[in-house]
C-alpha cells in the first residue's frame, strides 16, 4: 500500500496484487459513505497486477477513515453473508433428514 | 411513514423505484444497468451504508444442491460483491495440482510436454487446506507442500488373443493409460500426518495415453498448491457463474391468439394460459426459468405489451464443483479469501504510518 496526495482529503492508495475483485467491491462500499466525495480504481496496466483507489472526501476529513471504514464494512458484509449461508446450508441438510 | 402522495408524483417515484432496483432490457440496448443508489443521488431516499438495513434485507436461498452441483439465490446484495465472490471461486480458492513432472521412461509416441501438460490438468483429490503454498525457489519440495505420484505403466502383447482379432482391448495389455494407474507416493512423515488419507485423482477414467506393446511410461510427479490465477489447472470449479433474477411484467392484459403467442416466445413454464370467463388470458407464472432470447422484441404486436427486466440485486449463483471440494465449501473458502483480503490492508494501514 502506499498513499500519495496533495492533502490528507485526497489520496490515491497503490494497492499491489489486486485487481477489480477487491478494487470493485471496496469502491462500492467507499461509496455508500456519504462523507465521501469521489471515490475511483483503475488499474494502471493489465500486465501489473496493481490498482490506483482513489478517494475525495468532502469536508476536512481525512480520506484514510472512508478507506478504513470501507475495509471493515466489507469484512462485516463478508461476515454476515457467510454465517447466512452456512446457516441455510445447515438448515437445508437438516430438513432433508 | 407513508406520506400521501399525489399521482404523478407516485409515477415519479415508481419510475425512481425502477431506475433504482431493475435492469430494463430494451430492444435494443439494456439500460439502468449501474447501481446508483449511492447517498446524495436520490432525495429522500437513505442511501449510505448501513450494516442493520443491509442484514434485514439480505438473504440467501440454497435452491438445489446435488453432487457437485450448487444452485443457491443471494438476495440484497450489490453486483461488486456477487462478482468478487464469483471471480475468487474461479481464480483465487487454492487447489493441489501436478506442477512438475519428472520422466524418467517415456516411449509412448505422446511427446513429454504434452503428456506433463495432461498430468497437471487432472484434478486432484487432496484438501488444500491440509498444504502449505510451496516457498519460492524451492525445487525440491517438502512434505508439508508436496504430493507425490507415480505413474509407471508398461504395454505388452497379450498371449492368449485369438489370431484374426483386431481389437486392441484382447490384442494389448495397459494399452490404455488412466488416472487410476496413477498412485500416492508418501513423502517425509506424510503417512503418519494423513493415516486414513488416500491421495488420488478425483475421477479413475481419465485417459492420459494410448500404448503400444514395448512402449513405457514411468513418471514421477509432485502436486504444489496453487490458485486459478497461475495456472488454470488450480482452478477448483468446474465453472462458477451468476445470473439476476428475470423480471417479466405484460403492460397490458394479452388475450386468445397474442396470448398464445406470448407464450411461445419464452421459455417453458414462464407464461401460463388461464381461461378466464371463456378467454385465454396469459399471466406470468414463473419468471425465474426464463432465459431472455428476446423473442418478443421481433413480433411488432408483442412487443410493446411486456417489459423485460431483472431485479437489480437478486443473484442466482450457480457453482460447479471439479470433485475436488464440495461447492459448499467453496463458497465458503471464497468468502473467507475476501475477508482475508480486507484484512490484509486493515493490517497494512494500521502498521505504516501514512504520511
């Protein structure tokens, strides 16, 4: 990770080894943060496996939190979508007896 | 609270419910097809992250579940995470597959490389969560990263055929080569670390080479982890896909002979005929089973009484394992590599100090 900006409201964050799989899904929930302004990836070169996050945050805030906050909101929506999932499965093996 | 609110501006707000949660199919082009619902773009409507509104409406549905095969519904989620899950099934859950292959004997007229390319697209049955990932550099291999198999197989000419035949089945033995010729080779401490284990590719009938009499293979080969990002061979599905949830509503009543003709525009069991007073009348049965050819967007009678489209965040996932890991599991694993992922950065930003 590396961070890169004129002032701590916006950075562009250098992701190494990822791709639109994690770039995609955080970008997504970067955005739902109304604290946030702009919020982007692209990836520089296909041939690098390398992606430039970029995030605008409105305000005096500095842009690491939405990054931050982002990353947990992913892991508890990740979190949650498994214990469902598991639940279900247990639930349906279990009717099926 | 529902606020009363007038009829235009109930239309409004029907056209903002459908910019926001369906995926229209036009005749000629898809529209709406990017999720807005970020805060700030529509008012009145709350649109920032919130982890309770997002369990109350988030739901999965396991539909069928046979050998292999996982078809299951993730309703309320958006389409970066559906796909994230979906790209991790095909390219980042680790597998063991055979990675180097030492020949010792090959006189079979299958050239080395080609016969090393088909040894490593034959899955394997081992729970890669038993391995470490082999360390870079390493040519040798330790028990705790490798699996080793040898597949040493000899052709010969079968004494007892009849003179006249000419099937190579009474005429050769081992003519044919197969994965279940293929056995564990324990490395190190390997049968005391897997007693019951029994290492071998998932499928027995996989025809690696056709023999001659005279003609030898005898190979030696180390399985590795690795991930489908590699090398496709690691890849644990079969294939793993998404589709959204069709959504079909007819405009207008459709009666008799347009009826019929609607109902042979999609698939089977989407549109049903009911005879309502003496007329057949079409009602969408069953949405789900429809694979959207279009077919009524090239009859200029139908074409303007249906409304193609899907439901924005309801995702039919189905998951096709290659035996080596039942589709349950992997979804699990996936998920589980996303929240390693996330907590890979959580882990960076907290110890580098951001300048």
């Amino acid at each position: 990770v590396q961070a890169d900006g004129t002032d701590g409201n916006c950075v562009t964050f250098v992701l190494h080894d990822e791709d639109h799989t994690l770039g995609n899904s955080l970008r997504y929930m970067v955005m739902k943060n109304p604290d946030v302004e702009f919020c982007g990836y692209c990836i520089t070169h296909p041939s690098e496996s390398k992606i430039n996050f970029r995030i605008q945050t409105r305000g005096t805030l500095p842009a690491v939190e939405p990054f931050r906050k982002g990353l947990t909101d992913l892991m508890g929506v990740c979190q949650h979508v498994l214990n469902t999932f598991e639940v279900r499965l247990l639930l349906k093996s279990s009717a099926a007896f | 609270l529902p606020v009363p609110l007038s009829v235009a501006a109930m239309a409004a707000k029907r056209g903002t419910d459908e910019m926001r949660d369906r995926v229209v199919l036009g005749e000629f082009g898809v529209r709406n097809v990017h999720t807005t619902d970020f805060p700030g773009n529509y008012p009145g409507y709350e649109d920032a992250w919130d982890q309770r509104r997002f369990e109350e409406a988030f739901r999965v549905d396991v539909i069928r579940e046979e050998e292999g095969v996982l078809e299951f519904d993730m309703v309320g989620i958006d389409a970066a995470i559906a796909n994230a899950f979906r790209r991790i099934l095909l390219a980042e859950v680790p597998t063991m597959a055979v990675e180097k292959v030492f020949v010792y004997n090959n006189t079979s007229i299958v050239q080395d490389e080609i016969l090393a390319h088909r040894l490593g697209l034959i899955p394997i049955k081992a729970d890669p969560r038993l391995f470490e990932y082999r360390n870079q550099g390493d040519e040798e291999g330790t028990e705790i990263d490798t699996l080793q198999f040898q597949l040493k197989i000899k052709c010969s000419r079968n004494p007892q055929a009849a003179k006249e035949s000419s099937d190579p089945n009474e005429l050769y033995f081992n003519h044919k080569v197969y994965s279940k010729h293929m056995t564990w080779v324990p490395l190190g401490n390997q049968t005391d670390l897997f007693p019951e284990a029994d290492f071998r590719p998932v499928h027995d009938d996989i025809l690696i080479a056709l023999l001659r009499p005279g003609q030898e293979i005898d190979v030696l080969m180390h399985c590795v982890k690795g991930v489908g990002k590699d090398h496709a061979k690691f890849s644990p599905v079969a294939t793993a896909s998404y589709r959204l949830l069709p959504d079909i509503t007819l405009l207008q009543p459709v009666e008799d002979e347009a009826a019929e003709k609607l109902q042979k525009c999609f698939s089977p069991g989407v549109i049903e005929i009911q005879n309502i007073k003496g007329k057949k009348v079409a009602r969408v049965a069953n949405a789900r089973l429809d694979t959207f050819s279009r077919e009524v967007f090239r009859h200029e009678g139908l074409k303007n009484l249906v409304r193609l489209a899907r439901v924005r965040n309801h995702y039919i996932f189905s998951v096709e394992s290659t035996g080596i890991l039942p589709p349950d599991v992997l979804v699990s694993e996936a998920i589980k590599i996303l929240m390693g992922k996330c907590q890979r950065f959580l882990n960076e930003l907290d110890s580098v100090p951001m300048e």
